[in-house]
C-alpha cells in the first residue's frame, strides 16, 4: 500500500470517529508525504491545524494508522502550505466562520487530486457536501418524521416548518439529512442563498468578530441568506455572547421568512445553559427526532452505501455487519468501509475475516455501560461535575440528575439496592428503591423524561 492509498484509508475511518464539520476543518489538504521505518510524517497546511492535529487527534490517528500498518508507531506534522507547483494548497477560508468562502479552478482540483473521495467534496459557496441528497437518505421507521418535515422545508422554504430542528444521537444521519435540505433548495430554486454553517465555526466567527471589532459586518454577511443551516446547536450553550448575537440573527432571518434548520444531540428543552428565550424560538417551529435504526433498515442502508460505491459483498457478509454493528449508522458505514478496502487489497474475505477485522467495532453492551461511563454520562447531560450527583443535597437540579444514575444503574447494570446505596455514599437501600420506581413512573407519564433518558442511553451505548 503507498502513502496515497494508506492515507486515504486512514481518512475514510476517520470520518467515522469525529463530526463531518471537524472532518472538514481539520482534515482537508494533509497528506503522508513520507514513511520511514515505524515513522510517518503528514503534512498540513497551516501551524494552526498542526497544533489542533497534534493535541487534539493524535492518538486517533496513530490508532488508525497502526490498525492499517503495525509498523507504524511514531507520527509527526509538518507545515507544508504549497503544492509541488508553488501554488497555494486550497486551505481553509480565511474569512470569518467561512459565511464569504470563494473558491478558484486550482484550488477545486488540489481537493480532488488531495482527497479522491467523492464524500470528501464541498460546494464552496454553500459549505455543502453534494453527496448529501434526499435520493441516497435511507428512510426508516426511526427517522421518517424528520424525513417528512425535511421534504416538506425543502419544498417552501421558511413557510412550511421554521425553524426545523432535528435531534438525535451521534451518527445517526442527522448531517445528511439537514444538508440534504440544502442541495434540494440548491438546486430547484438557483436563487435562494444557502449556507451550512457547524456552530462551531459559527461561534469561532462570533470570536473572531468581538475580537476585531466587526459585529455588524459578521451580521452583514449573514443578512442575504435565505437558507441558514446550523449543524450541533447544542454547541453554544453557555457561551452567552454567543448566545446573544445568535438570537439577534435568528430574529433578523425569522422576520424576513427566511429558512432556519438547526440539529442537535438533544431536543431544546434538554440543552443546560440554553438561554430560554432561544428555547423558545426552536420550539417554535418542528421539533423531528432521529433514533436508532433497526436491522432491516441497517441492511438497506449497507446495500445503498454498496451501490453507490459500485461495489458488492457476499450477503452473509452483509447480513453479519447488520446483525452485529448497532451502535449508528457511522459506525456502519466505517465496518463498511474497512471490509471494503481489504476487498481492494485482494484479501480474503470470509466470516472468519470479518470478524476479525471488525472486532474493534463489535462489542457487548456491557463492555461499554459500566458505572463510571453511567456517571460520567448523566452528569455530563445535566451539566453538572460527577461529585454533583452525590453531594448531600435535595437541590431539585440534583436529585434529578441522582434518580436518574440510580436508574440506570439498576436497569442497564442490574446492581442490586443495597449496591447503588453504597456507591451514593451509604444511602439507605430505600433510597435507591424509591429513585428507581419513581423515574420508571414518570418515564410511563413524561415525555420530555422518556427522550431524556433515550438520549443518555444512547451516548453510554455509543462507546
């Protein structure tokens, strides 16, 4: 395997790991450009992605790496800003949260010389992935709603559902799905301004704004767009200016009809730090979630990513992946995909292979949802630090969050009472019994805790 063909395996499977915005931000224009002995050294484009790659994905990327290569045990960065030529590599925009990106011939065909994945491309002007369409979403039984209030925004934009806000658990199609919106308006209605925005980068332009004193020319930039899409809103909760300023973009696009499709790992009401009046603009228009697809649908999603990459497998080789890989559809698609680059590497390719190869992405329930990973958890979605959940305290934002630990520590990992009593500090087991009955009951009555508690599993469950 060359350096090519090695690094492009590396970025298929770590597509999987992290969100497509961070895929995109941090990924593009890197390459090996040398592998000697245990070591391999990759180029990026700029000092700034160095020092994110380094701190932020480093491990990732050499687990990736020595998966693929066991040779492989030492990487390093370098800045390499042009191309062979001279000319400049097609870095990121520098213009603020990309809202003004251009793009140029030259820099469109470094992309595709870099990347060679038809997932990998973005429309320079909408920040959209054109791969992302309504005809390769795979529709189910646990994402048709959000389908359905999708085609119906895509169809009358900012008349039909706004905002749209969808939610759900980590890869479950979410992205595809919001930016799918995007092409179809993209491409029906040549006059409407589309821009897909992750809230990340849309906080680091609020930033960068406060910080060179050009708030009104951030928000200028953002008036002519009638289609705004912001992926993981969940992402400005506690940054109150960031917060503030949003709410007056919300408010500017809202009046004038314009179209707003927000997504998230939760519905609104269940984002801590969420300013209320923010709330209340997302609840406001279609609430649609998307959860966890069952095996016929992971069967159908397989198949589609198949014949979109003009491939084939054994069907017992299909019927193993969707029988075994639960945890969502990106982790779908990466088992996929590391069968499919042994497929090209002409490596045999029976049960007995699979399993091996895909050993990393099967596992028992209970290999993942211990107590520490419950904890963590809980505390994490109430936005509370784990000591929080076992202060001595009837503080109502508290005994909530505590319920709901003991809760699923007697439901996922059947600990006794007495158990989850002696881990809450020597409680009397009767406390523990009531905390269990009383959230299994309003689980039955509420909603609102019904959706809490899905969502928690899900991100216990998803590793």
């Amino acid at each position: 395997m060359n350096n090519l063909e090695l690094w492009q395996s590396v970025l298929a499977q770590m597509q999987f790991h992290i969100s497509k915005a961070n895929f995109a931000t941090w990924f593009q224009n890197t390459e090996i450009i040398s592998k000697n002995s245990e070591k391999i050294i990759i180029s990026v484009p700029n000092a700034f992605s160095k020092e994110w790659l380094s701190n932020k994905y480093n491990k990732l990327i050499l687990k990736t790496l020595h998966d693929i290569d066991d040779s492989i045990k030492e990487l390093e960065f370098v800045i390499k800003p042009q191309d062979a030529n001279g000319a400049p590599k097609n870095v990121l925009p520098k213009t603020i949260d990309g809202i003004n990106s251009t793009s140029s011939s030259n820099t469109q065909r470094q992309e595709e010389a870099q990347l060679r994945f038809e997932e990998f491309k973005i429309n320079k002007d909408t920040n959209l992935n054109p791969r992302y369409t309504f005809t390769s979403f795979v529709v189910g039984s646990f994402n048709e709603l959000a389908h359905a209030a999708a085609l119906a925004v895509a169809d009358s934009p900012g008349f039909t559902y706004n905002p749209l806000f969808i939610y759900g658990g980590t890869g479950l199609g979410k992205t595809h799905l919001i930016q799918a919106i995007g092409n179809k308006i993209s491409d029906e209605q040549k006059k409407k301004k589309v821009k897909y925005i992750s809230s990340e980068k849309f906080v680091s332009g609020i930033v960068s704004a406060i910080r060179t004193n050009s708030m009104e020319a951030f928000k200028a930039s953002l008036a002519p767009i009638d289609v705004l899409i912001l992926d993981d809103i969940q992402f400005i909760a506690g940054k109150n200016k960031s917060q503030e300023e949003f709410f007056h973009v919300f408010n500017s696009l809202y009046e004038k009809n314009k179209q707003i499709i927000l997504s998230s790992d939760r519905p609104p009401n269940a984002i801590a730090e969420l300013e209320e009046r923010l709330k209340s603009r997302f609840e406001g228009g279609m609430i649609a979630d998307v959860s966890l697809p069952d095996y016929e649908t992971r069967l159908v999603i397989l198949k589609t990513k198949l014949q979109e990459k003009n491939m084939n497998l054994p069907e017992e080789v299909l019927d193993y992946i969707a029988t075994n890989v639960k945890k969502n559809i990106r982790e779908l698609e990466g088992a996929l995909n590391k069968i499919l680059i042994c497929d090209k590497l002409n490596q045999e390719l029976n049960i007995e292979a699979v399993k091996k190869l895909l050993k990393g992405f099967i596992f028992s329930p209970f290999d993942v949802a211990n107590y520490k990973k419950i904890i963590e958890t809980v505390a994490k979605f109430y936005n509370l630090e784990e000591k929080n959940l076992f202060d001595p305290t009837r503080r109502k934002e508290i005994v909530k969050p505590r319920q709901v630990a003991m809760f699923l520590l007697r439901k996922e990992l059947k600990y006794s009472f007495p158990a989850i009593a002696r881990k809450f500090g020597g409680k009397d087991h009767t406390t523990a019994i009531y905390a269990y009955k009383k959230i299994l009951q309003e689980n039955e009555e509420n909603n609102k805790l019904t959706e809490e508690l899905n969502l928690i599993k899900q991100k216990i469950y998803s590793g």
